[in-house]
C-alpha cells in the first residue's frame, strides 16, 4: 500500500466550474448520427426519428454544449443539402469518412434533437471547400429571425424561432494534412479572420473558435497557434485544441499518465496565446476550447474508413470498446480540463454515440453506457461552484512517456453557498493501493455524505448490451472520516469521487 496526502483549502480558487466543460460531439461519421442518434424504425423514436432512449442517455450523461457536424466532414459538406424536404435532398459522397452520406439530418433537425436533449448546439463551419459566404449564408438561416432569404427559408421549412446558435467553429484541423482544404497557418488564420469579421458583422455577440492544432505531437504544434493568433487575435474568442490517448505497446503506465500530456498542451497554449497579447498589448485574453478529446485506439482496424468503390452508409467505423484503465483516464482528462477552468472555457468529449463514445447502440435495439460514460456522468453532476487548487503530496513512479509521475492526481470544486465539497481522484499506480487523506482543516466542518470508486481487479474489463453495470462505480467502503481528516483507499488503477456536506 501506497500513502498519500492531499490538502484542500477554500481560499485557493481557480475559477469557476464551467458548464461547457462538459461538452461533446456529434459528427456524421460512422454510426453516430444514423442508428445512433437517428432511428427511424426504433421504438422510442420520435416524429424525426430522433431515439428517446438516447436522448434519456445523454440526459444522465450531463453533457451541456454539442459540437456539430464535425469533425473531418465538416470539411466537405454543404449545409443546404440538409435542409428542407427530405425527399429532396441530394445524397452525397464523404470523403472524410469514405462512406455515403444520405443527408436525412441535417441543421433544423440537429437543433430540435438539441433542445430535445437539453443540449447547447455549437456549429461548425466548412472553411476547407468553402469559405465567408457558406459561413454567412449558414449563419443567415440559424440566427436570423427572418425577412430574408435564407432566414425565411429555414422558416419555410418549419422552423419558425431563430435556431439561436451562439458559439461557431470556424473550420476543423485545418493544420492537419488530412483534413480536406489543409491549410499553412497563414492561410488559415487570414481565412479565419476574415470568417470572423464578416460573421461578427451579421451578429457581433457570438462566440468563435479558431481552429487550433490537431494534437500536441503535429510539428507545427505552438507555431501554428502563434500564426493564426496573430492574424485572427481581435475577432476570435477561443482557440480549439484536439488530443486523442490510448495504451501503445503495452505501456499502461504512460497511458494512465495521460493528463500529463493535456496538462502541458493546455499550459503551451495558453503561454502561446498569452506571448501573442502581450506582442499585441491586448488587453483581452484568449481561451481555450478543447472541443476534441477522448481514448481512441486510432490504430484499430475500425478506425480506417472503407477503401474501393465501397461507399456504405454509416459504416462500423471507430467504435472502439472501452475498459476500466480507458474510463480512469477519461476521469483524469476530467480533473485536467477543470484545473484549467481559468483558460479552458469549453470541451467536448469526442464523440458521444457509438463513435469513440460514452454511450453505444444496436440499429433498432438496446443502447447501453462503456465504462467512460461514468466518470464523466459523475463529474458533470457534482462539480458545482468554484474549482479549487489543491495540494497533492504522493509517491512518483517511472513512465516511458512522462518519466516520473504521481501515482495520485485529483481535483476539487467547492461551493461557498451550500457548503459543499467534491475531489475527484485517480490512482494511476498499475498495482498498489493507495491509502488517501484529505486534509480538509481550512473548511467549516463537513460530513462525508458519497464516496464511490470506479476500479475492477481485471482493469481491461469491458461493458457489453447483456452487462453494463458490472462496473458501475460503487460506494467506496473504506472511507472513513476523523475530525478534519478523510481517509479513503483507492484501488490501483482506480476513479473516486468523494462528496462532503457542510455537517448540520
Ligand atoms: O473524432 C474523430 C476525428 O478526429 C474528427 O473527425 C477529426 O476532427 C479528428 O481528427
């Protein structure tokens, strides 16, 4: 067994806990638009063919904001073929994703499965094929209330209340060769900015992203974000940041020490933006949204699209199944994103149905939640109020990829009004124990009132249709509280939440 400490003081405040942190994806990739989202035959589909037993998923998945079409797509699509009668609408090659895209969803239909699902819309626009007027025109027919053409359009085709959309991406990875229409951060930041200006100039109070890097490993990673800063710093509001983690050769070590990585992304660019302001003598900060992250095993077979003169409609693509150790990391990248809520202003989970996703389906069956679907929930439902900045005192050990980390990393928010207390941790030893106490001598006094554990002795241990609750988080038995302190053991490879309560 392992001994750690932690110490917890209401003075030391980060920022607040930010609803966006809690968002997520939607891309029309593989399966998680058609028969993830949208089946028309399911037997809780709606009139749109929208399924209710995943609108009642992601409801209890919290998620607050989704990013939407995409993604790769994004970088090839044509919005209008999405809109209006279904009949009509032209069924089109993805070259992204190698498959056929049908169009049956399109935005009006994407905003109603929104609001249904409680969910804020954060669009995308194509500036890989296309340019400022498609980002206009797109703009035009969400957010004006109408008296123009395309406004009236989109009334014309039932949607009378303007769709309302405030935050836009202005393109997707356009550093990444891959990505159609790939950019030098030259080009792109120009295109950006002036994408900005000209959407600032239909509607000024909306919120804007400027594409980011596609990972912190891309060579043009820092540089990239420094060109298009430095053309688009006055007209964007945020910038993207993308990472993707998995276990490679066997490391477990490294891959539960991922949040290293997003630790020092984020840090990187925000000294970026920050040497940028100060170039600029900006007064305005720039902040991040981290509006692409996850564990994707992008090496697996289901991750390469089809090939040929193969063009399948929502194919099997990047379904990846996730095990305990991928859910502990997503917990993790968690307790990263909210100690970094003074500059990360909104993340999505990518992605959320069937595709790299917390919650997975059978065409016209059961949907059912991976292990990651769990931390996640639990964070998005009881971090409240401010975030805080702890202490952690913990042993270190080796990984290839990070060389010494601790074994323990966790995060807490706190909330003046009711007096309540939530620490998220992670044990990312492969195989001690770690007995944790939490010092909490700076609070009034509180009561331990949840601590559950998410860990399974076999940590490659997955969730199927026929057994989803196997590893449920379960009450942590070993809790225990004494006077100021709070003892708790975490199991190796391991996610905690603990919640106190101001004592009455
Ligand atoms: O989420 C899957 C893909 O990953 C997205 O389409 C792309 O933006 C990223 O490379």
């Amino acid at each position: 067994m392992l001994f750690a400490g932690i110490t917890v003081d209401p003075a030391f405040v980060v920022g607040p806990v930010r609803k966006r942190t809690f968002g997520s994806f939607v891309e029309h990739l593989g399966r998680c638009v058609y028969t993830g989202l949208h089946d028309p035959g399911h037997p809780t589909a709606d009139a749109d063919g929208f399924r209710g037993d995943v609108v009642d998923l992601v409801r209890e998945l919290g998620v607050s904001t989704v990013r939407y079409p995409g993604g790769n797509f994004v970088s090839g699509y044509r919005w209008e073929d999405g809109v209006g009668a279904r009949a009509q609408r032209p069924v089109r090659l993805d070259l992204a994703w190698h498959s056929t895209e049908p169009n049956t969803v399109g935005v009006d239909e994407f905003v109603r499965w929104a609001r249904r699902a409680g969910v804020e819309p954060m669009m995308a626009v194509n500036l890989g094929t296309r340019g400022i007027q498609e980002a206009l025109d797109l703009l035009e027919y969400c957010n004006v209330r109408g008296g123009t053409a395309w406004s009236d359009l989109r009334r014309a085709n039932g949607a009378e209340e303007p769709h309302a959309i405030r935050m836009w991406c202005l393109g997707n990875e356009m550093d990444g060769p891959w990505q159609i229409g790939h950019k030098t951060a030259q080009e792109y930041g120009r295109l950006a900015a002036e994408t900005a200006r000209a959407m600032r100039q239909l509607q000024p109070d909306l919120e804007l992203v400027a594409c980011g890097s596609s990972g912190s490993g891309m060579p043009t990673f820092g540089e990239w974000e420094r060109v298009v800063l430095g053309e688009a710093y006055d007209v964007v509001d945020l910038i993207s940041a993308h990472a993707y983690y998995c276990e490679e050769d066997g490391d477990l070590a490294s891959f539960l020490a991922s949040a290293v990585d997003m630790d020092q992304f984020i840090e990187s660019v925000v000294a970026t933006a920050d040497a940028v302001r100060a170039a600029r003598k900006a007064t305005r900060r720039i902040h991040l949204s981290f509006d692409e992250w996850n564990v994707w095993y992008v090496k697996r077979a289901e991750s390469r699209p089809p090939a040929g003169d193969d063009w399948p409609v929502a194919p099997v693509l990047l379904e990846d199944r996730y095990n305990v150790a991928d859910a502990v990391v997503v917990g993790n990248l968690l307790i990263s994103l909210l100690r970094h809520t003074d500059r990360v202003h909104a993340a999505s989970l990518a992605q959320l149905v069937n595709v790299i996703a917390p919650i997975m389906t059978e065409p016209g069956g059961r949907s059912w939640r991976q292990t990651t679907f769990h931390p996640f929930a639990l964070t998005a439902r009881h971090a409240a109020g401010e975030v805080l900045r702890i202490v952690i005192d913990a042993p270190v050990h080796d990984t290839a990829r990070f060389g010494e980390v601790p074994a323990v990393d966790a995060v807490a928010t706190y909330e003046p009004d009711t007096g309540g207390l939530v620490l998220f941790a992670v044990n990312r030893s492969m195989t001690e124990p770690v007995g944790l106490t939490v010092d909490l001598r700076g609070f009034p006094r509180l009561r331990t009132v949840e601590a559950v554990t998410l860990a399974n002795p076999d940590h490659t241990w997955s969730a199927t249709a026929d057994d989803a609750t196997t590893v449920l988080p379960r009450p942590n038995t070993s809790a225990t509280q004494d006077g100021d302190d709070v003892r708790v053991e975490l199991p190796p490879v391991s996610w905690t939440m603990l919640r106190l309560d101001a004592a009455v």
